[in-house]
C-alpha cells in the first residue's frame, strides 16, 4: 500500500533528515516507526501525505506516485491523527469528528450520521458527548474524537504522530488497546510514531527503528526484540528485550504440559486413588463438555478412598469416598486463553502465586502453562526467528544447549 524507493529530505541549510529510505507497508498493516528525537520519523511520515516534500526518490500510495497527486486531495484520502488530537475548540465534538467528510462535499445529514457512527465505534455515546466541545473533555477523550475524525471518511491510510502521548500511562495503555480492537476491525493501513519502544512493541505488526536519518531495522516485534540487528538497535530497545518479547510471544499449543485430569462426576475415591498410583499432587477438573470446572489437590482428596492418601494414614475423618470431585474442586483463578500473549501469562502467575496456569482454546481446556514452559517457549520463539522456522521445529534440546 506505502513503498519509499531510496527516498531522501535534505533542507535548504544542509541538514539531512531522512536519507535512501526504502521499505513497504503492506494493505492493512500497522507499522511503527520509533527512535529518538530527530531521527526522522517524523519527517518520513509527514511525506506521505505532501506536508513535507522529499527531496530524492519517490513515495507510491496504491501504486501511485504521490508526487503527481493534488496534496489537498490526497490528504484528504488520509486520516491524521495527531498527539493531543488537534481539534477545533470552537466547533462541537460531533462537527469535529464529521469535519472531513464535510470537506468531501458529503451533505450534512450524512457527515453527521457518520460521525455519530464514529463516536459510537470509540466508545463515545453521541448522545452524551456529541453536543460537547473539546475543553468540556478528558485527554483519552479528545485523543478518541481524533481517531473518530480520522476515521469518518472511511480513508485506506491512516497517519498517527505520537497519538497516546498526551495523557497519563494508564488511559494511554487503555487507549492503545481499544486502537487495536478497532484496528483489527477496520484493518487500515497504519503509519504510527513513537518515540516508546514499549508502545512499537505493543502496537506493531512490523517496526522500523531508525537511527539518523535511516531505519536500523524493520522486522516484526519479536525479532527486533529477539534478534536485534545491531549493537544500536540492541541498545535503543534495551537490556529487558526479553521481558519485553513476552508481550509479542503467544501461547501455543505444543507449549503446553497435560496434567492429570478428573472429571466432575467423578466420584473422588476413584480420583484420589489414580493420583496416587501416579504419585500427582494435583489434578485439573473438568466439566462433562471438557471446560475447566477448577483444581483438586492430592490433600483435598486424602482418605476419600478410605487411607489418606497424602501420608498413608487411615483417614477415617477425610471426606466421603463417594463424593464427586466437582463438589470439592477449587476454584481456578489463574488462567488464560491459548494465543494469549506469555506476558499476560506471566502476569496471572504473579498475580495469583500460581506455580502454573491453565490454558483454553474457547471453552475448552488446552494444558497448563507452567514457569518452566514459558522460559521454554520464549527460547524457542527466539531459535525459531534466528533460524527462519516454525517455533514448532525447533528442538528444544538444542536450545538449551546453545
């Protein structure tokens, strides 16, 4: 959709911002550009859209060369969305968001329709906000009518400078993710600037990390976090790479250990006595459609089979032998969805000081993820880039080697 063929801006004092720039955006993709200020990041995204012209090379927009385009026309085929969003304080927020469809020659009764289309796809209820005027609004607020704005005339390309940059970490984090929701409905062709290596991470199919003037490397998250091109890129993305590839690494399948199993109706002395040939401390229950019901321990179970199966004891005060396992389950907190990102994994551990977590595919229980497996799995999905195959290829014994 975006192709740069060795395009260059030199000013008219000398400076060079961007020089032999060369890379592609693919139809629906959202690539971040970051580095440091200065480096051009900047400047290249603003070429696109004619606010700045390139001196050397050429830009192609669907296959079209942007140098024979009216600007004023092809800005107006773009959305822009800008840090602090960039709204007209004196006009409303339903009129700002219909502003550029209004530009089109679209009547007012349609640009206002869209608009509240719009607000309502953010998570503004036109109703309630429509009527307001920017100053009467949060800055996640604001930075959401910016995004509606951008959206209205339902553009192919969508320009995003430091869009999150104006509001606190945790709106900007809430904001960044309902841009991906968003995003992977409306899957538009995204050029967005940062600064944050963190908010590339997160938000890119593909980063460009750009030195002077120049990309260091333009790769997926995972690799630029996993393989990183040079000591600079090394460098700029930071020591804790590997804490941040978690957040772009999924949960997979072959990832996953399979734990005993019991099922609700199960009586418990049938249970107890099966752990106890297996020497397991636990077991996964599940419900007769194999969701996950919760967890039962070697201890929750002793005696039920009438000797305590924990010590050997005669259990005479444990539980019923005939009751189900469903009734004595706990209750499972700590869990997450298969795809889900090893992060967020690692965060259910944390956060419920789970020795390991249970993995869904829908409504279905997967296995368990556990410390030893995420380590496991993030080894891998590094192998797996370095050497250009699927993480399931890999052997682990070779990278635990290595």
């Amino acid at each position: 959709m975006i192709r740069f063929e060795q395009v260059g801006k030199v000013y008219p004092d000398g400076t060079t911002a961007v020089d032999g720039l060369s890379f592609e955006v693919r139809e629906g993709e959202l690539v971040t550009l970051v580095g440091p200020s200065g480096c051009g990041k900047t400047t290249t995204m603003m070429m696109v859209n004619r606010l700045i012209d390139p001196t050397s090379g050429r830009i192609l927009v669907d296959g079209e060369d942007i140098a024979h385009v009216d600007p004023v026309r092809l800005r107006r085929g773009m959305g822009y969305v800008i840090q602090q969003a960039g709204l007209f304080p004196h006009r409303t927020v339903l009129d700002n968001a219909a502003a550029v469809p209004l530009l089109l020659g679209w009547s007012r009764a349609r640009a206002r329709a869209r608009a509240a289309e719009l607000l309502e796809l953010v998570g503004l209820d036109p109703a309630t906000y429509g009527s307001r005027y920017p100053g009467q609004l949060s800055g996640g607020q604001r930075q959401r009518v910016g995004v509606a704005r951008a959206l209205a005339a339902d553009p192919p390309v969508l320009l995003m400078d430091e869009p999150f940059g104006a509001v606190d970490p945790v709106v900007r984090e809430r904001l960044q993710g309902e841009f991906l929701a968003l995003q992977a409905d409306v899957r538009k062709t995204v050029l967005l600037v940062t600064h944050d290596i963190e908010e590339a991470v997160r938000m890119g199919d593909r980063i460009a990390v750009y030195g002077r003037g120049r990309i260091a490397q333009y790769d997926t998250p995972a690799a630029v976090l996993g393989a990183p091109a040079s000591g600079y890129v090394a460098e700029f993305v930071g020591a804790d790479r590997g804490l941040k590839r978690l957040s772009v690494t999924a949960v997979e399948a072959s990832d996953l250990e399979q734990p005993p199993v019991a099922h609700t109706g199960e009586r418990s002395r049938d249970v107890a006595r099966r752990m106890r040939a297996t020497g397991a401390r636990w077991a996964v229950v599940l419900d007769e459609e194999g969701g996950l019901h919760g967890w039962v321990s070697a201890k929750q179970l002793s005696g039920t089979d009438g000797r305590d199966a924990a010590d050997g004891g005669d259990g005479a005060d444990r539980a019923d032998g005939g009751d189900r396992v469903g009734d004595l389950a706990g209750r499972m907190e700590a869990w997450v969805p298969l795809g889900a990102p090893l992060k967020r994994a690692f965060g259910e551990m944390l956060q419920h000081d789970a020795g390991w977590v249970a993995v869904l595919d829908g409504e279905r229980f997967a296995g368990v993820l556990t410390p030893a497996g995420l380590h496991e799995a993030l080894r891998r999905s590094v192998d797996a880039d370095a050497h250009g195959i699927a993480r399931g290829d890999v052997d682990f014994s070779s990278v635990s080697d290595a």
